[in-house]
C-alpha cells in the first residue's frame, strides 16, 4: 500500500494511493477492504474542507485512486518541523476542519480518524480533511461497534465498546485531540504508551493537561470537545458557534470592512511563495 504523487500527461499533479489486488497476504486484503471504502465515500463527497476524489482504475494487479494533490502536507508534519502552532492558526485550522464535519456528519458520515497526520494542509492555509479509509457511513447515529481510530485520538466510548462504539461525537472528541495535538506538538497522553494510553483514556474522569497560554475561549472549546458522554458533546454545528470559532468570523469582517487598519495581524511574511496547483 503506497503513496506517491501521479503527473499527468497535462502536466498536473494528483495523489496517487496504490494497494495490490487479489493477494493471500492478509495486509493487502484490510488495505484493498479500506480503500474500496475510502472510494465509495470520497466519490459522494464534495466540500472545500474535504480532499477530492478524482476516480481509479486498475492495471494488472494494482488498483490506483487519484486524489487532490495537497503540497503543504499534514499538520502533523508541519508540527513536526515547526512546532507548535499559534493560536490563529489553531483557530483557522480548526473552523474549517469543524466546516469539514458539519458536512460529513450532515451525511451520517462519521470519519472515525480524526488528527493531524489525516489532516491536510495547503500552501494557502486551507484545511483538507484526507484519508477517509476507516470512515463509516451510519443509519441515525450509532453503528455497530469497530474497533478502529487511533489511540491517543480515540473517544473513550470507543475504547470501552459503549454507545455504540461509532457514533458521530466520536470525531467531536478526536477534534479536541487534535487542537491539543496543535498547541502542544504532540498528541494528549503521549506520555503513556498505547495500552496505558487508551486505559487513562476509557477509565480515568481527568482530562490531558490544557497548556496554559491559551485563550480562555480556547481552553473552553477543548472541554466542552472533551466531554466524556458523548451525548453531552456539542455537534460540529454547534462548535462552529462556539466563541473560540467566532473570533475568527468577527476579525475577518472586521478586516473587511478596513483592511489597512488591519494589514499586520493580515499580512504574510516577506518574500514568501504561494504554489497553486491544479488537478482536473
């Protein structure tokens, strides 16, 4: 199962997922398994916050998706070689990787694998929700419980098998993981390894420490994103009009309305590159 970016014979540029059919290896049937899943959704989906799908085909033994090519690379990679973001960034990150819910959950779509490496970012700042291999589509909002996300992003009632295991506030909690993992540079109860991870996380009532330097408002959207009964969670919906998100909606009017007075918290650094890329 590889990744690897496809040009085409116009010169643009696409993402490229491969995965070998028909093999006895266990491995590559799960991956055949997921990435037929991951097209089926992709195909249905259409949203500036979601990575586009442009279709497959299969060559031989191989079977090949073509997705929107994203240069920037995940926000884990950027922490990674950055480090921790901002405050404005972690708001604009996080508005529209909640625009990029509200869809999906619109959809009885829950992505069950919400963090910074499945998080994609352009060179423009705009956020694409990518690698949809274990996302479930559900009838209400529960489904049968699997076992699936990663540990340190993963809701306690997946951990514990309860509430159904997939229910769409699973990725409402995975968010507040997220906006942890964006202000700290490393994924909350890291300091555990991954069975002693999901056991604080399935038993223990205390939440991962929130840094102090953040805003009052963003400390808040990270509890209410971290409520252990999912019910309790608000929907991506209602996070949109959470204050931590509207400050972001009331500076861009605001700059709207009078750029020049505005142009430093605006402006981008000196000599910096913009690459736009394209893919029919």
């Amino acid at each position: 199962f590889g990744f690897t970016i496809y040009t085409s014979d116009s010169g643009e540029m696409c993402a490229m997922k491969e995965v070998t059919l028909f093999s006895d290896d266990p491995k590559s049937k799960e991956s055949a398994k997921q990435l037929g899943q991951e097209i089926s959704l992709l195909s249905r989906l259409q949203h500036p916050n979601i990575v586009r799908y442009y279709g497959t085909e299969t060559v031989d033994d191989k079977l090949y998706i073509y997705l929107e090519f994203v240069s920037g690379g995940s926000i884990h990679k950027l922490l990674q070689e950055y480090g921790q973001l901002g405050e404005p960034a972690i708001r604009s990150y996080t508005q529209q990787i909640l625009s990029g819910l509200a869809y999906l959950h619109a959809k009885n779509t829950v992505h069950r694998d919400i963090k910074g490496a499945n998080i994609l970012v352009d060179p423009s700042g705009r956020v694409k929700l990518a690698d949809f291999g274990m996302a479930k589509h559900i009838n209400g909002q529960q489904c049968p419980f699997s076992f699936k996300g990663s540990p340190y992003w993963m809701a306690p009632e997946v951990i514990k098998s309860s509430n159904g295991g997939c229910n769409l506030a699973v990725d409402i909690w995975s968010l507040g993981c997220t906006v942890l993992e964006m202000a700290t540079a490393k994924p909350p109860w890291s300091q555990y390894e991954g069975i002693a991870a999901m056991f604080k996380i399935g038993n223990s009532k205390e939440l991962p420490p929130i840094p102090d330097h953040l805003s009052e408002q963003c400390k808040d959207f990270i509890r209410k994103c971290l409520q252990r009964d999912p019910s309790q969670r608000p929907t991506a919906m209602e996070l949109l009009q959470h204050p931590f998100i509207q400050y972001k909606v009331r500076l861009e009017k605001s700059v709207m309305s009078d750029p020049l007075e505005h142009l430093p918290v605006i402006s981008c650094r000196p000599n910096s590159k913009v690459t736009i890329l394209l893919c029919n």
